[in-house]
C-alpha cells in the first residue's frame, strides 16, 4: 500500500515539475514576442496662440 502511494506521488511531482517548466518556457517566449506592437511616434505640432503680441 505504502509503495503505490509513494509511486502516485513521485508521478504528481514529475508532472507538476514538467508544468513548472512548460510554464517558464512560455512565460520567457511570451516576455520576448508577446508585445510585438509598432512603436509609437511622438507627433509634435505648432498651435497659433491668437491674441498673440
């Protein structure tokens, strides 16, 4: 009984521990090509102040 609980756990760990990197594998993808919006561009126009002297 004890063998079987034991062999249930160590497959738990093995997988969460494959999730745990599976995750960091996406998480660095994500944090290299997630954000692959155009740049913006600072746009700077002249506004005629009237009443100017």
């Amino acid at each position: 009984m004890q063998i079987k609980e034991g062999r249930k756990m160590r497959k738990i760990f093995k997988y969460f521990f494959y999730l745990n990197i599976l995750t960091l594998i996406f998480l660095l993808g994500y944090s290299f090509f997630g954000d692959l919006s155009s740049p913006t561009v600072l746009i700077i126009e002249n506004i005629p102040i009237p009443n100017e002297n």
